[in-house]
C-alpha cells in the first residue's frame, strides 16, 4: 500500500512501475522521457517531473536536470545516501572525472571502521562543479593523478593500491598517520604487489619512497624496503617541513617530520 502523500496518478502508474524496476537511484530527464516513450524535450516529460516531485516520488538533485528517485520501500524520504549527489554528477556531465579516495575509499572497502566527515572525492583540476564542492572534500589534481579506481555501488572508488599511493602523496588529508591502526595497516595487509609496483611504475623516485617508507611502518617492512628507489641521490619527506621534529630514513632517504605508526 502507498503512504500518505504518496500515491500514484493513473497517468504516471507506468512510469513509476518502471522506475522501480530500474532500480536507479538518480535519473534524469532522458530517463524519464525513454519510459514515457516520448523525447526528451516532449510537454509530458516536464510535467510527469513536476508531478512526481510534488508526490514525494522524485527528490531534485544539485546537478542540473537529475533527481533522486524514492521507491516505495524507502517510503517518502530520502536514501541519505551519500554519494546521490556524486552519482548526479557523473550522471550529468559525461566529462567529469572523479573518484572516491583516502578514507572514504578506505571505509567503503571496510579498511576503516567510520566514514569520514566530510567525505573525500578526487576531480580533475581543469574542472569545476560546484555542487559536489559543496556536498564533499574535493581534492583537484592533475588528469593524470586520476587512475586505479573500480566501481563499487555506482561510484569509482579507488583500490587498496592506489589508496597507500594517496596517503604517499596527500598526506596532509590522509588523516592521523601517527596511528599505529590507521586504516593504511589493513590496507598494506590486503595490497597486491604487483599491482603496486603497475601503479608505482611510471611515478618517480618520491613517491616510491614515500610508498615504500609507508608500507614498511604500517607492517610489511620486506615489501617497504624492496620499493626504495635504487641510484636515487635526491631527498624526500613526509610531513610539514620541521627539522628539529623531523627523523632521517635513510633507506628511503626520506625526513619523516610527523612519526609515522609511532603511536
């Protein structure tokens, strides 16, 4: 039976039968349109909108022309799903790209035991999207800082291996790295090798430094050490530049000013 304020037209029994069965959770304009079988731009795609929205149905999302869609089981309210407004805009700018890192990545892979507020998402630098500024962390980076990501509930979410290559280079938000059971000792457990050193290959000698300093704190000191670049003479660190705080490693001839897994 429908809730109270939310019944169904005659008219849109249809559309709504379909939209549950499609099991989206954000459609758009087009989709609304292909179930009513008429284009894009037709009357009826506007006011089946209207109408659905004003029945509780479908929910506006920042991103132009998407919407929630609130199946019958949720009843009238929205999912509090958090990443709606990520799959929006996925949704509507087919150019955008994006992923899920750090520790949110690491709390949708059960590598960390609370979601992150607010939730980080990685974006090309040469974009920008207003609505997820507001709805998460943005980290903007260079197009070609965006790899190693898989879907998971619709979203791309970067893979254990990628998320030790984020704390290695975004230190500053990876959280408290001094934490000896920071969510980056699961995940030097689970990490593929191979797929690492895939990962680390076309990256220079800093960031295999700092990967491998990382790996070797957080438990796995024969793959750490092994990552250490070789006839490397230059110097990296991890942490804000303090040289009375800072110690050297000199296997990966890194300055470690914050304690890494000291605590």
């Amino acid at each position: 039976s429908q809730q109270v304020g939310r019944r169904v037209p005659p008219s849109l029994a249809d559309l709504v039968a379909q939209l549950e069965i499609s099991r989206l959770d954000v459609v758009s304009r087009r989709d609304v349109a292909q179930a009513l079988g008429v284009p894009e731009s037709a009357p009826e795609v506007r006011r089946a909108i209207e109408k659905l929205r004003q029945l509780g149905w479908l929910r506006s999302l920042p991103a132009g022309g998407t919407y929630e869609f609130i199946p019958a089981a949720s009843g009238p309210y929205s999912s509090g799903d958090p990443w709606i407004d990520l799959r929006a805009g996925l949704r509507a700018s087919s150019g955008l790209r994006a992923q899920v890192g750090l520790s949110s990545a690491a709390f949708m892979r059960g590598l960390a035991a609370r979601r992150p507020d607010p939730e980080t998402v990685f974006v090309a630098r040469d974009v920008r999207v207003p609505t997820l500024e507001r709805a998460y962390r943005l980290i903007h980076v260079l197009p070609k800082r965006l790899f190693g990501a898989e879907d998971l509930n619709g979203v791309p979410v970067s893979t254990v291996e990628r998320l030790i290559i984020e704390a290695a280079l975004w230190w500053k938000h990876a959280g408290d790295l001094r934490a000896s059971d920071h969510w980056l000792a699961e995940a030097v457990k689970a990490v593929d090798e191979t797929r690492l050193r895939s990962m680390l290959a076309p990256m220079g000698p800093t960031t295999s430094a700092r990967v491998g300093y990382l790996v070797a704190r957080f438990g796995r000191p024969e793959l750490g050490n092994s990552l250490a670049p070789s006839n490397w003479s230059g110097v990296v660190r991890i942490g804000p530049p303090d040289p009375e705080k800072a110690t050297f490693h000199a296997r990966w001839r890194l300055y470690d000013s914050i304690g890494v897994a000291s605590r």
